[in-house]
C-alpha cells in the first residue's frame, strides 16, 4: 500500500510513532545506565577517567630518577667502549689490565673511563649498584651471578649491552667476550652510580 511502511518485525505504520518512543526511551535509558557504569567504575578505580598523562612529564621523571640511581646510558658509553675494546685479552685470575682481566677487574677499570669508582671484587661492585630488575637493564649497566641470589654469593660480574648480551672476563682458559643470556644467565642486576 502507498505510504505505509511496514516496520520490522511487521509492525505496521499507524504504531510507528509509538515505536519510535518505545526506541528512543530504550536508547536513553540504555546511555543512562552505561554512563552510571562508566562513571561507577571510575569511583571504583581510581584515575579510571583521568586524563591521559603527559609523555613528557614522564621522560622528566624517568630521566631524574635515572639520574638519582647511577649514571644514564650515554654516561656509561666510555665503560662500554673501553670493554669492548679488550674483547680478545685473556683472562686472569686477579687481573686489572692492561691487556689480562678477571671480571671484577675489567669492570672496574672499565667503569673508571666513565667516571665511576667501582671497588674491585664483584660482590662489592654489587652491593656499591643501584638493585634493578632484569626488564629495566640498559646499556651499560651489570650483570651478576650469586649462589644464593644475595650480595654475599656474587661470583661474576659482566657488563651488559643490549638485547640479552654482555661483554664478560669469564674464566681461566678463556678471552674476554661478548655472551647471552643464552649462555649463562645472570641472576642479580644493578646500576653504577655516580659518586
């Protein structure tokens, strides 16, 4: 028929407009209720409908707190560099240089191109870091070995790059190196900090 339309589900024309309303009520009420749970779960957790937050207010705060707990990653490039420098040079049981080193002692001279005094065995190189986890490593920082998962069972020390690797004065029979995490897993972290 001219000028009826049929509504879905065979609703016919003359009760369009009572359709219409029922639609519209059932719509608003529906943005009532998600708006009350919306506004309920932002009571319920807090900062749930906060603005997002600045990038660059945390870089700021990133980047003090990186400074508060040791040197930053550019800081610690000339360490970096000077150990890469020596991978080849044989180990030694006790060694500082020039050209033999045990772990702690290629640490140590390593980090002091970078400005860093770093005592000499790798248990009190650990405990003279600033403790971080494994996910917040950066170039430059160190990776330690303990027994028993504390300062007082750290027996190597090496100097960590990027990507799961690190340069390492491993053991007698051996040259400085560049190894994985693959390898052999470190299981403490830290950061040298800046005296």
């Amino acid at each position: 028929m001219e000028g009826s339309e049929e509504m879905p589900d065979g609703i016919p024309d003359d009760d369009h407009a009572a359709h219409q309303g029922r639609s519209s009520l059932r719509g608003a009420l529906a943005a009532v209720v998600g708006a009350a749970v919306i506004v309920g779960t932002a009571a319920a957790v807090p900062g749930a409908l906060a603005d997002p937050p600045d990038p660059a207010a945390n870089e700021d705060a990133a980047a003090e707190a990186g400074a508060e707990a040791g040197a930053g990653a550019r800081g610690l490039e000339p360490a970096v560099d000077f150990a890469m420098s020596h991978v080849g040079d044989a180990y030694a049981l006790g060694g500082a240089g020039p050209h033999r080193w045990d772990c702690s002692g290629l640490v140590q001279q390593a980090y002091r191109r970078a400005g860093v005094r770093l005592p000499r065995t790798a248990a009190d190189q650990y405990r003279a870091s600033a403790r971080i986890t494994r996910k917040a490593l950066r170039r430059g920082d160190l990776v330690f070995w303990s027994s028993d998962g504390r300062a007082s069972g750290v027996h190597h020390v090496a100097v960590y790059l990027g990507g799961g690797r690190y340069i390492e004065a491993a053991r007698p029979g051996t040259k400085v190196r560049i190894s994985t995490f693959s390898r052999y897993s470190p299981n403490l972290y830290g950061r040298p900090v800046v005296r």
